[in-house]
C-alpha cells in the first residue's frame, strides 16, 4: 500500500486568485503595518503560498500621513538617497519626509521586507499608497484588512 499518494501541489499563475485590499494606516505604528502590508503583498495569508510564484493579493493603503513613528524615530530616523555622483548624497529626517511625502515612508519600509529580485520588484508594483482617504480603485471593489497587530 503506498501511503506516499498526495504530492504537495505548488501554485503557479493559473491557480492564483488576487484579491484588492484597502488598508486604513490611521494610528498604526510604522513597522508593524508594514510587515503585514508585505505579507500579503507575497500571499503569506493563502494556504497554498509558493515562495518562487506571485500569490500575493493587491494592497491599496489610506490615510498614509497618520501613520505613527514611536520614540525618537521622527527626529533620529534617516532617509537616505545617493544619486551616484560626488556631492550627491541627501539625507531627510522621518519628520520631514513624513510631511512632505507621507507615501513614501511606508512605500520604503515596505520594499525593505520584500525579497530583493524580480519577484520582489513585480510585488511592490501591487502596493498602492495614498495621504489621504480617497484612492482611485473604487472599481475593483477592494475589501477592508483587518490586521492582527495593533
């Protein structure tokens, strides 16, 4: 009797449903709502994720400019950009970049903890960020996530 039978199935683009989520960002703490942000951006939440395949569902985050730096972060955190050039180094403080350009705090914390490929860049294209409590996706009828974090 061969009680090695089932083989594990491995998802691939034809099995995988994607799914629209909108996340509300109001007081959720930085690193927190990130991690869960990328979690579902790779389909960790799916039980049939598959670590080489895109499982991962669409994620449409709201209210970017209320999301929470705790402790010193928003007078000590950093942000750094180089263009390559002598002299081209610039460094913005969380603070700072928090208020001129809400989206891109989360955006960077949340390509931080995708995996650093080509499954990691097709992954973050699936990140939709917005300041304030409007998006432009109403049409593909996202559903609010509810995260287990605070």
């Amino acid at each position: 009797m061969n009680t090695l039978s089932f083989k594990t199935q491995s998802a691939n683009a034809a099995t995988v449903k994607h799914d629209w989520y909108v996340v509300d960002a109001t007081n959720k703490t930085l690193g927190r709502i990130s991690a869960d942000i990328a979690a579902v951006l790779r389909g960790k939440n799916k039980p049939y994720f598959t670590p080489h395949v895109d499982c991962g569902d669409y994620v449409v985050v709201i209210n970017a400019d209320k999301v929470i730096l705790t402790g010193n972060k928003p007078q000590n955190k950093q942000y750094i950009t180089f263009s390559g050039y002598p002299g081209g180094q610039k460094k913005e403080i969380a603070k700072n970049l928090l208020a001129r350009r809400p989206e891109a705090v989360i955006e960077r914390a949340v390509k931080g903890m995708l995996p650093k490929n080509r499954l990691g860049r097709q992954l973050f294209k699936k990140l939709f960020v917005y300041a304030g409590s409007e998006h432009p996706h109403t049409a593909q009828k996202p559903l609010p996530f509810t995260f287990n974090s605070k």
